[in-house]
C-alpha cells in the first residue's frame, strides 16, 4: 500500500436510488483536508421502486457491480459506506430535551451536550419506524437561546432543541441486509435530503431560509432549513421518472425511447429561440417549425417517419407532471407553516432537477426563489460526476467526512481477479463473503 494510502482514510459511499446505484470512493488528505475521489461507478439500478427495494435479489446484484467497479478503479477493497437512504416512508419532527449540568463548577463540557441529545430522543414511535439522524439545532443556556455551541459556557439547566429523522424499519433492514450480504458493514443510513444539502447549499441560504429539493427517479426528497437550521425533512411518492412515464403515454412510445427524448429536451435550445439579424418572419417561422420536429427516427431507427413536437412535449405532457410534483411540494411547506420562511427560495438537485425549463416553471407556478444545486467541487476523478444527478453522491462522502468515517483499506483488490465474469446471485454472494474475511 502506497504512503500517500496509509495516511488518509478512505471513504466510501454507496447511493442506491431508483434510475442508478452510485459507488464513490474517496481518501481524506489528512494534511490539505481534502476528498479526492479515487473510484467512481454508476450501473442502472435494478430491484427498486420509488426508493424502495422491491426485489433483494437485483438490488444486491446492482450494489455488487457497482461496488466492484468502484474498488477496481480505486484499487481498493473497502469494508464499510455510507448508504442514503429515501422513499416516501421518511418523516420528521423536532423534539427538545433538558438535564442538569453535571460539573460542581456548572461549566458545560461535551457529555453534557450528549446527555441533552439523547434526552431530545426520547420520543415515543411506532413499533415499525426507527431514527435515523437526531440533529441538534439549537441550546438554551438557563434563559439564554439560540446558542450554537454550549461547551464552556456556565450555567445550571442545558436545553436542547434537535431535529430527528425517521424510517420504516423494514426499509432500513431491507436495505441493510443488502449491503451486509456483500460483505460491507454500514457505517450510517444518510438521508438523501440532508447529503444533498451537504454540497449544494451556502450558508447565507441556510440563515436566510431555504428549501433543497431533491428530484430522483422515485420520489422526491426535501429539507428545509431556517435560521440556519433544519426545520423540516420529508419525501414525496412522485419523481422524475413520472414524467419519463408520462412521455411515453403521450408520445406512444418506450420508457427508454420516453427517457432519451427527456434527455434530447433538456440539452436542445428550441427553447430559447429567437429570429436572426435581418431574417423574415417566414423564415423565422419555418425555421422554429423546423426546429420544433422531434424525429423519432432519431431514437427508434429508421424504420419510423413519426414527428413529434418539442413544444407540445414540454408545454402538454411535462409541465402538468412538474407542477403536479411541486404542488405536492409546496403542500408540504404550507402544513408546517415554512412556505414564507424560505426566503432564499428552492435549490433543486437530483437527476429531475436537469429537466427542461424547470426552474422557469416552477418560479411562474410558485412565485419563489429558484436555482439548480451544482454540488461542491471535490478532487479526483469528478469529470462526470460534477453535476445534479450525482448531488447526494457526493454528499454522503462530505457527511462522512464529517461524521470522522472510513478507514484505511485493503489495496488487495480481490475484485479484480473476476475481472471479465460477471458477478451475480450465489458467485457474487461468494466473492463478497470471501473479501469480508481478508484483512
């Protein structure tokens, strides 16, 4: 194993979603703290539905390639990851807790603030729903609010106001299970809402109040943060892959043809077309009429002369969907009270957030604030990975940075040796089980 290995620890994160499962593997530079990103894999997910896992057997098989993939180009054989964790089963609340300062001097020390976090906890929950952050927001010193850190200040009552998160149980061991077939221990459940934040959001939005939406296939995730903390998290049932869905019904097409004619969309100008110097008003408009054909030849083959319109796509078919999903959005805001709180309006990650014109029609539909998250610039081997879609990616490998997570791995890559077979059902279970065991 290299110096420059030995020294960082490696972190990997593992985003399982309904489009794609995402393995990143990333080596915190002790002396620049810094990530830089050592492996990279992206296979299409198989075994989920809106976020949740429907069918083990393909889930575990999808983790496998893409782990594999990632520990080959990293030249690592890792042992633990941050998995995130979505679905509409995600819910939020906030609970306070209170305790008396231990110390004979009543200054506060850090076992304090652990006691008054885990008296903020102590929530009464359905047998089938388990925590999966507490998040402190603030603490009350006595009669002092608002404090952020409490450790060193005096004081005789400590109070704590936190954020918790929780999830169906059966999603999180489902999902567990998965990852522990492979040989891999979870380090932390993450939810895809709270990595997203991690890298899209400045803290000048946070203080102002913002709301980080997260687009995926299956669903869509938010957190909302006020005076720079978290207020709100949750999901809804509708995503992304609704619209590719509603193409497909509309243009009588496939859901992959429906999928490429989503992508086709979202890179093509048509929708900011305007006449050319001097150009007339005839062959302006047959040159938008032109522009406006969307050959199917162009996905399907040349066996199809059908013309669908651009306009009619994105106006008739994925707009209604868009404002459906952020009706459902701004639902959830208005409930709990923080639809004027998010001055700073809505910042949109995800693999939806890339969607034609959405930002332009979700500022005319909500009249708020409206930008697309670029997620934080990491080193490595970032290329293809710098953009929406890979937001909660790369956000769980900053949140365990965060959290202290990772360890110095194997550079045994024993995934190397399959290189060529293809690693699924019982050999994949196999090869996995063996890695577990090496040191």
């Amino acid at each position: 194993m290299s110096e420059y290995m030995s020294q960082n620890r490696i972190i990997t994160a593992i985003d399982v979603g309904t489009d794609k499962c995402v393995t990143l593997i990333a080596a915190h530079d002790t002396q620049l703290n810094k990530l830089r990103v050592m492996g990279v894999s992206a296979v299409p997910s198989r075994g989920m539905k809106r976020s949740q896992i429907i069918d083990l057997e393909k889930v575990l098989e999808t983790i496998t390639e893409s782990l594999d993939g990632a520990e080959r180009m990293a030249g690592l054989d890792v042992k633990s990851a941050f998995v995130s964790i979505s679905g509409a089963h995600i819910d939020s609340r906030n609970s306070k807790g209170v305790v008396a300062v231990a110390s004979p001097d009543q200054e506060i020390i850090a076992a304090d603030v652990e006691r008054v976090i885990d008296a903020s906890r102590a929530i009464s929950l359905p047998s089938d729903r388990e925590i999966i952050h507490v998040i402190p927001k603030d603490y009350k010193v006595d009669s002092q609010e608002g404090i952020k850190d409490p450790v060193g200040m005096t004081g005789v009552r400590l109070e704590s106001e936190a954020h918790i998160i929780t999830g169906m149980t059966p999603a999180l061991r489902n999902m567990q299970k998965c990852i522990e077939d492979i040989g891999i221990s979870v380090e932390g459940f993450v939810f895809s809402g709270i990595a997203a934040a991690e890298v899209v959001l400045t803290e000048t939005e946070k203080e102002l109040g913002v709301a980080v939406v997260d687009i995926g296939a299956g669903s869509t995730s938010m957190c909302v943060f006020v005076d720079g903390s978290l207020e709100y998290s949750g999901a809804i049932p509708v995503g992304a892959r609704h619209i590719t869905q509603d193409i497909a019904l509309g243009g009588r097409v496939s859901l992959d043809t429906a999928e490429r004619i989503k992508i086709s969309l979202s890179e093509d100008s048509f929708h900011s077309f305007s006449p050319l110097p001097g150009e007339s008003k005839k062959d302006y408009s047959l040159r938008r009429k032109k522009a406006d054909e969307l050959k199917l030849s162009a996905f399907e083959g040349p066996d199809t002369d059908e013309v669908l319109s651009k306009k009619f796509l994105v106006e008739n078919i994925m707009m209604p969907r868009i404002h459906e999903i952020f009706d459902l959005v701004a639902a959830e805001l208005k409930e709990h009270g923080l639809i004027k709180e998010i001055r700073a309006g809505l910042v949109l990650t995800g693999g939806g957030a890339e969607t034609v014109k959405i930002t332009e029609i979700i500022k005319r539909h909500l009249n708020l604030p409206v930008r697309i998250g670029e997620p934080m610039e990491l080193d490595g081997l970032i290329a293809d990975i710098q953009k929406p879609s890979y937001a909660t990616s790369i956000g769980l490998l900053v949140y365990g940075n965060k959290q202290g997570g990772g360890n110095v791995a194997s550079s045994f890559s024993f995934g190397t040796f399959f290189d060529g077979f293809k690693l699924d059902g019982i050999v994949g279970k196999i090869s996995r089980f063996v890695k577990s065991l090496l040191p």
